[in-house]
C-alpha cells in the first residue's frame, strides 16, 4: 500500500480536519484534505473537502471496455490504430462526450462555509455507482480506508505521458496493486467512506515523485476531461472584480492585474505547489481570492478577485491552463 498525500471534495466532514500536519503523509479532509492512509510518503497535498456536500498504452490489443473495440494495438485506445488520440473518459458515465457528467464543486476556490481551494472535482452520486478510470493505465496504489483518513478507500492509477488519477471516498474497490485498466474500466464504487456526503473526488496529478497522492502536483481535471467550453463575465466591485465562472467547465488556471505599482499575478499551479495548508489562504502572489457558493447544479458561481495591497485603476486579465485569455477588463 503506498500513502496518500492529503485531498477532499465537500462531503468530506464539515470541519477542517488535521489536515494540518500539512503535508504528511496521512491527510485528513477539511480544510483542506483528503488523504489517503499511507505512511511512506512525506507531503500531503490535501483538497478541502471539508464538510458539506472529494492506456495501458501498451499497445497489446487489450480491449477497450467503453468501445468494445477490442484493442487496435496501437495502444491508445481510439480504436483507428493510428496511436495518436487516447481514449478519455469521465469516471461515473464512463462517457467521452463533453461534461456527461455533473460536477458539484469545481478544482480552485470555493466556499464551504470557509473559504478552501479544492485540488480536485467532486461529482455527486449514490453510494454503489460504479466508479471508472477516465483512460487507461495502472493501478499504483490502493488504500482501504482505516476509519480516520479524509480519503476513505481511494485508488490511485498513472497514466501515459507521467499522468496520475486518485479516486477518493469509495464505497467499494474492486482493483488491485499492478493491475492493468482500460479507459472506462471499473475501479470501484462511489461512497462517502472519510467524507459527509456520498461522492466521488477526482484528484488529477502530473508528474508525482512517489506512487502515492501528492495535492502540490494536481492540476485542473478539466486540462484531460472532455468538457465544452463556456465564456466569463466580470463585474466591478470596488478595487476588484466579481467573476461568473462555470462550475460544469471551470478553466481558470492564472489571474493577472496591471496597471499599479504592485505584481499581481496568481497562478493556480503554484497556489497548489504550496500544501493543503498554504494553499487554503486566500491571498496568494498579490491577489486575493475568494468564491461563493455553487448552486451544486452544475451550474455557476461567483469567483471574487481583488488586488493586495488594494490599488484602484487596475486591468483584469484571465488565462486558462493552455495560455489562452479568458477574459480582459480594461
């Protein structure tokens, strides 16, 4: 069994838990983690779930369990034996058309009774929904939940091009340690084993060090998950600005205001780099965060971005994760 390095989708308890000992190895959820139950690793990430509501491209032929095309050879799944395009799915419809299914809480800021920012997605479902991996790959770690841990049983798979997945809160696992998976095959069962809520949280990582969960590496699921795309809209308020964000296809990855005399430039990926502790604050490289809550129907909430220290007459400029604007207010 390897560890788990500190996650949570709401659902996890409604209190921060001891996630505290930031960056251990065992996390606890709230304020900021879900953790899984190892003892080997040494940083714990740790996404916040705090109470409310979480290719084999081996090129062996293996059969695609989504498809059911029986294995192309050229190992990613397609099915055109062209080996350019990997299978992607979503864990619960095992579907790969865009948003099939519901996110509750989006990865970045939110607000569940306290301000956190989530390393991962939750997604909504009764206890017993199957549970699939969204591409194919191997199962590097499996944890059974201990009683304590925020992560409940979680499993985590790596992925082609140094890609991981964690799947926290299950009800049941069905994988073990080394075992080959498809895209869409089944891994387990949604649950609320370490959170308050049944769900599944998705944690998405690239380029771990160890084969356990570590939140500093986690990255917006939407950068791999088949998602459409849906425009922001900004309003004044203040020094800052209050943004309408999609729950369903959240894309921000950077916020940037210019014009003062301060930086202000905040990208998510070092927010995360800091731990489930720091990453929880809710001013980071000159700007302040914070969120409403989501109306938990997939639909959107309001993102609050302000300069610190405050300074009026600043631009807004918005980037998602591939560099491309979101949004700019002059």
């Amino acid at each position: 069994m390897g560890g788990f390095l500190l996650v949570c989708g709401l659902g996890c308890g409604s209190a921060k838990g001891p996630e505290g000992v930031a960056d251990t190895v065992v996390g606890t959820e709230e304020s900021g983690s879900e953790s899984g139950q190892s003892s080997a690793s040494s940083e714990s990430g740790g996404d916040g779930d705090t109470g409310d509501d979480s290719s084999d491209g081996a090129g062996d032929g293996v059969e695609d369990s989504v498809t059911g095309d029986g294995g192309d050879g050229d190992g990613d799944g397609d099915g055109d034996g062209d080996g350019d395009v990997e299978l992607v799915v979503w864990p619960l419809s095992a579907s790969a058309e865009p948003d099939a299914d519901v996110i509750r809480h989006a990865y970045g800021p939110r607000w569940i009774g306290v301000y956190d920012f989530h390393a991962g997605i939750d997604i909504n479902a009764p206890t017993g929904t199957d549970v699939h991996a969204v591409a194919a790959g191997e199962v590097i770690d499996v944890n059974a939940w201990d009683g304590m841990s925020s992560a409940g049983n979680n499993v985590l798979v790596v992925h082609s091009d140094d890609r991981y997945t964690a799947y926290l809160h299950l009800s049941s696992i069905g994988v073990v340690l080394g075992q080959s998976l498809a895209a869409g095959e089944k891994l387990g069962e949604v649950g609320d084993t370490g959170a308050s809520t049944e769900h599944l949280h998705l944690t998405y990582m690239v380029g771990l060090e160890n084969p356990w969960t570590d939140e500093r590496k986690s990255r917006n699921p939407m950068e791999w998950l088949p998602h459409n795309e849906v425009a922001l809209s900004a309003t004044p308020v203040g020094d800052g600005w209050e943004v309408t964000v999609p729950e369903q296809s959240m894309r921000v990855a950077r916020v940037e205001m210019s014009g003062g005399s301060e930086i202000h430039d905040a990208h998510y990926d070092d927010i995360v780099a800091k731990g489930s502790v720091e990453r929880d604050e809710p001013i980071h490289f000159g700007v302040q965060l914070g969120a409403d809550s989501p109306n938990m129907t997939g639909g959107s909430f309001a993102l609050h971005l302000a300069p610190d220290p405050s300074e009026s007459g600043l631009s807004l400029r918005i980037w998602d994760f591939d560099d491309e604007l979101l949004l700019e207010v002059p």
